[in-house]
C-alpha cells in the first residue's frame, strides 16, 4: 500500500479575509503515517438482557444467546448471523457475573452496566461509568470528549436510567436522542446568539465560584462535603464551557446530511435505530469524539418499549423478556437488535484508517 506523502490536519479551514469555509472529512485528514492509529471506545447496551435456554434444550441455537463451543470453533446462535461476516474482529464473553447485583431486578441494568457499583441499596454509591473514565485519558484532543446517546434521552431517573454514562461523582449525564439536533450540534454552524452566551455563560460561572467558596469557609463539616460537591459540578461546567471557548473559532468536519433521515424518531425503530448508528460512525470517523455509549432502549415504558413492532410482533420488549418457555419471539426481536448493531460495525470496517479500519482501531461492547 502506499502511503500518504503528506498530511492535513483536521482542523484545516479555507480562509480568507472574511470567510472561513470548513473542509469535507478527507482521507488526508487521518493519522499522519507511521502515528499510532487513534484508539476508540464504544459500549452499547439495549433493555432486559436476552434469551438462555437450557444448554441441552432443542432451540439452543436457535433462539439462545451465547454460542455453543469455545474458542475459534465456537457455533454462533442464529441471532448473531447478521455479525459473523466479522467473525475474526469479535468475541464472545461468557461466565462474568457482578456479584453483588445477582438478586436484584433486571429493570436496573443500565444503573451499573458501566460503573459496576454496588447499588443495590444505596444509589449514593454510584461512581463513573468507564466510558467516562477512558474519555478523561483518550478525549482531550476532540471537539468533544465523550458522546452519550439514547433512544430515550435525558436521564430519566435511578434504577430506570435512560444513560448509560456518569461522571466521576456518579451524577446521571443526560443522553441526547434527537439525531437532528445530535448532527447540528457536531456539524452544524454556531450561531452567534450561541457564541454570546458561550461568554456570557463564562462569565456568570466565575461569579459563581468566587461566592460559593467564600460561603464553604464558613460551612459546616457536613455542609461543606455537600458545598464541595456542588462546587465539583459548577468546576465541570466550568471546564467545559473553556473547551468549548477554545474550539469555538475551529470549523466543524463539513458532512452532508442529506442522505440521513435526521427526522426519525423511536416511532420508527428501524429508520430511527440507523440513522443514530450512523451519526456514531460519523462521529469516530471525524475524529470528533473517540468515546461513546448508545443505549438502544430504556427499562421504562414509553415509545422505545415498543421497538419489536418494527418487525410485526405485537408485544413490548417488557413483555417478551417475560417470557419463560417460548423465546422464538424474544429471540426475534433480539435478532433485529443485532442486525442494528452489525450494521454499525460493519460500517466501521469499510472505513479505512491507515493499513487497518476503523473498526480495528475500536474497542466495543
């Protein structure tokens, strides 16, 4: 293969005097040669875990999860044909168990899928999700250092989360689920309206801060920890707020939408599971962010609760997990989950990144 004689940096721009024009993601734009390709960091995670029949039941195969045998040589269940055309790039992991949360609801997974705290009494244990911990060491050269994505947005509340994220005091980090709004936010144009209070917003955290540690001198011990507490989180914003100031004046990667259906929404899972893949795609291909986490559904009724219609069945997903004795139609539904998901990977392997893909230069789970 030959190499690139030389290279460009993302962040290049065509300028003049008053114009500054962002240039279309080019193959130029990769790691220089000879570099260290840039290593990414993906966790997905849809609702109410998957189908386990007996080892020795007749529809192993056919409607379980985890594949028969080990090693290389290992039968994949039917669920997972939509994947085995990258077979040699994945693995499957078995017999891992979180001891502490063995007897509580399977409506909590999402809490600690990420974290691996031990709430099940308290959620005041809760602590930073890796994705989060892996942004702190691999995100600080991108626009953003990590993506945190939902079908169901927002945070929802504990034990019902609807993100799979926390921050490092184990703080909820709300999930986007709009693809509009997610492509505006990491490719649109920033308006001026949003550089003003971009300021303005410096500003007023500054004031903040100078107040709020004068008051926690006078505090309490208990009071303080909490002052402490509210202090870390204003910091945060803080920190973000400079990051965002200090990328302000880079032109975003300049992608076309118009073969994205950036109008669908959890009505249409399919339409709608894709496009979100997508964005993921475009995201580590841009280098725009080399961390992010995707939670396909939410333990918690609403709109995402009813993905399995989108392949006729007439249950919830709730409902189907529900099942003890005929999993041919949970198995489908999950099948349709995996077929989502192999199309993003896939995606990730047609996109090249020096003598590899970018699959190969992605760690996901």
């Amino acid at each position: 293969m030959t190499g690139k004689s030389w290279h460009l940096s993302r962040r290049t721009a065509l300028r003049s005097a008053s114009v500054c024009m962002a240039l279309p993601w080019l193959e130029c734009m990769s790691a220089e040669e000879g570099a260290a390709p840039r290593q990414r960091f993906f966790a997905g995670y849809f609702a109410y875990g998957v189908p386990m029949p007996a080892d020795d039941a007749a529809d192993r195969l056919t409607n379980g999860w985890f594949p028969v045998g080990e090693g290389q040589d290992y039968v994949a269940p039917e669920m997972h044909q939509h994947v085995m055309p990258l077979r040699d790039k994945i693995t499957f992991l078995s017999g891992l168990s979180h001891p502490a949360m063995r007897s509580t609801s399977a409506h909590k997974g999402a809490d600690y899928f990420l974290t691996g705290a031990n709430i099940l009494k308290t959620y005041d244990k809760q602590s930073i999700s890796i994705d989060q911990h892996v942004a702190q060491a691999i995100g600080q050269d991108t626009r953003f250092p990590s993506l945190v994505l939902s079908s169901f947005g927002g945070v929802n509340r504990p034990y019902r989360s609807s993100t799979l994220s926390f921050d490092r005091s184990g703080r909820p980090i709300p999930a986007q689920n709009k693809p509009s709004e997610i492509f505006r936010r990491m490719f649109g144009t920033t308006t001026e309206s949003e550089r003003n209070a971009l300021q303005s917003r410096g500003s007023i955290l500054d004031e903040i801060l100078g107040e709020a540690e004068d008051l926690n001198r006078r505090l309490g011990v208990e009071d303080r920890r909490k002052m402490d507490e509210y202090l870390t989180s204003v910091r945060e914003v803080e920190q973000m707020t400079e990051r965002q100031k200090a990328w302000q004046n880079t032109p975003k990667p300049d992608v076309d939408a118009r073969e994205l259906e950036l109008d669908a929404d959890i009505g249409s899972a399919r339409e709608y599971l894709t496009v979100m893949y997508e964005l993921l795609a475009l995201a580590f291909q841009t280098d725009s962010t080399r961390v992010a986490t995707f939670q396909t559904a939410c333990e918690e009724a609403g709109g995402t609760d009813r993905f399995p219609s989108a392949i006729g069945l007439a249950a919830s997903s709730h409902k189907l997990s529900h099942e003890k004795k005929n999993y041919a139609d949970v198995a489908r539904y999950i099948t349709f989950l995996n077929e989502m998901h192999a199309g993003f990977l896939k995606r990730l392997d047609t996109i090249q990144e020096g003598e590899g893909t970018l699959l190969d230069n992605t760690f996901g789970f």
